[in-house]
C-alpha cells in the first residue's frame, strides 16, 4: 500500500514553517483571496496568489495590489510572471513590502498570452535568460525564492532537471514541476516519473504536480517521483477542500470545514460568493465569481435543470442569484457526496 504520511509533516524553508505538504496550485483567475482563505481552512498546506504580472505590478496597474494583499493567513506566497529581469526584481520587493512569505517565479504556465510575451513556461527556451531573473528575484528580497516549471517546452527539451539545478545555485529554496511540458498543455497524463529526474538533480525540495486530486493519485506520484510534497490544481474546481482532503487523509484525520449536508454547502457557496462581492465589488464579482458558481453546480448538483442553471450564471442580481443557490442546494433530495467530491 502506497504511504502518504510524508505529506502530514511540516516543511521548513528557512524562517518559513509549512504546516503539511498538499499545496493548492497558484491558478489565474482562481486562487483571489476568497479561495485561498477556504483552501487554507480546509487544511492545505500551502496557498498561492493568482499569477501576477511583475511588469504591470511595477507599474502600478489597477488590480494587481488585490493579487498580493495579505489575506492574513501564516503564510502568505506570492507568483509572479515576466521576463523583463527589472520588473521581475521590483515586483518582488513590491510583494515582499506587501508581506509575502515567498516568492514564486512562474516558469510553468502554457497560456498563449504568457509564452507569446516569452514569460511562463517559455522561460524554459533560455535557460541563461531564466537564470537573470532568478537571480535579479533573488538578490531583491530576503524572503526564500521558489520556482514553479514544467518538464520543458516540448518533448525534445525536457530540461527541467538543468533549470532546477541551475536554479538551486542561484538561490532558489524549492521548485516546483508539472509533469507535462508547455506544449502539451493539459493533453493527456501527468508524466510523474519524469519529475524523479528532477528530485535526483537538486538537493532542496521538490514539488510534484500535475492530475492529482485524490489522496491515492497523491500518494502514487511522491511514490513514483519521489517529491518531498504535492501542489494540486484543476482538482480545486468546486471543490476548494481538495488538498485539504489529502493532508487530512495523511494525518488520518477528518477534513475541517467541509459542508456535510445540502443546506450547509448552499450556505458555503453563498458566502463564497459574497465573499467574491466583497472583494471585487458588485459589477465585477457577479462576472467572476460564475465560474465557481458553475463547477460548485457541476460537482454537486448535476440535477440542476437547464433553466436554473442558466439563470445562476447569467443574472446580475445578487439577491436573485443567491436566491436560486439556495432553491438548488438546499432542495436536493439526496446528500451531495460532498466529501467523495475531493
């Protein structure tokens, strides 16, 4: 049998105490501060900010100081993308004056938009242009510096285990790797055994991601690529306790917070979306906060009909929409399998 206890064990970065080792995933448009606040209380180990950009972070620009506020959680990680080594270094004083614990690098993300501005997981095409940013992040802040990749740009570039190892020189205190390269996107299966060749390269802590959203696939790929923790994406949608699930199950214990019954999960996603209100205002949040509001349907109340649903995700009345939640979930004649979801 596969052992997960590893995961229930802190991890030290320095001055940094990690309180288990299920991380939720940094994920654009996902991981605000309402998110991450319920990660957090379900027992995730670690949370990271949406990826922020370092130029337009630097810059001042409208909506970024949100992205890296405090949410006053133990520790608070913040990611930034860019390619500009200046930017880079002024966005993570600019994080760290904000009260970042930690700082990521995002050298993983496939996003068109991303690598055609050669940030995210392009990076990965230059390696010495990958290290001045390291280090212009490095050299700006005292707080530890962590780096997110994938196994490399496409299959004949697998060179993570170089960029980990070149990034452990410069300073970097742990990497992170999702175990398909950028041009795979999100196409078939995590390759997990790949990132052993990654761990066998670096001597900091390794970070395992990729297809994991149950404490088995957790304990199969520290089994297979012998990470030292485990960062769990995509799994999160409509289900904010999934990596709080895992570490629970590692420390055999139950998951805190988790809604047991139809009418305490229509009150959990109501306050979450108020919570989305509070925080980017009326006009804004009803239009962010649909794509929760849609996976908390998809995962938990497949019987929706058409027309319900379809009034959820498209009306611009708070009262209405959360009127709706509640007929939705609180009338479900059976319970919704809440924690299965995870």
């Amino acid at each position: 049998m596969l052992d997960l206890t590893k995961l229930a064990s802190p991890l030290d970065m320095g001055r940094v105490r990690i309180r288990n080792r299920a991380f939720l995933a940094p994920m654009s448009g996902i991981t605000d501060e309402p998110f991450r606040q319920r990660a957090y209380a379900h027992g995730a180990g670690l949370v990271v900010s949406e990826m922020v950009a370092s130029g337009e972070l630097a810059r001042g620009r409208p909506g970024c100081g949100l992205r890296i506020r405090h949410s006053g959680l133990p520790v608070h990680m913040v990611q930034l993308a860019g390619r500009e080594a200046v930017h880079m270094a002024e966005g993570a004083r600019i994080a760290a004056g904000e009260g970042a614990d930690i700082i990521d690098i995002n050298m993983g993300c496939p996003a068109k938009k991303v690598t055609g501005g050669y940030a995210g997981s392009a990076l990965m095409r230059d390696l010495d242009h990958a290290l001045s940013l390291i280090e212009a992040v490095v050299g700006a802040v005292e707080v530890p510096v962590t780096v997110k990749m994938r196994l490399g740009w496409d299959e004949s570039a697998l060179n993570a285990p170089v960029l980990a190892r070149r990034a452990e020189q410069a300073g970097v205190q742990m990497v992170t790797v999702h175990g398909r390269t950028r041009c795979q996107f999100y196409q078939g299966k995590a390759d997990w055994r790949a990132i052993a060749r990654i761990k066998q390269a670096v001597s900091i802590p390794v970070v395992a991601n990729g297809d994991v959203g149950s404490p088995a696939e957790a304990a199969m790929i520290l089994d297979q690529s012998g990470a030292d923790a485990v960062m769990i994406g995509r799994a999160h949608y409509g289900v904010p306790w999934t990596a709080g699930s895992i570490a629970a199950g590692a420390a055999k214990e139950a998951t805190p917070g988790v809604p047991e019954s139809p009418q305490a999960l229509a009150d959990y996603v109501v306050a979450h979306y108020q919570d989305m209100l509070s925080l980017y205002g009326i006009e804004s949040g009803v239009r962010q906060a649909r794509k929760h509001l849609g996976w908390y349907l998809d995962r938990h109340a497949a019987g929706v009909v058409d027309e319900q649903r379809k009034a959820i995700l498209t009306c611009f009345e708070p009262v209405r929409v959360i009127a709706a939640l509640r007929e939705v979930f609180s009338s479900a004649a059976e319970p919704m399998n809440l924690r299965s979801a995870a």
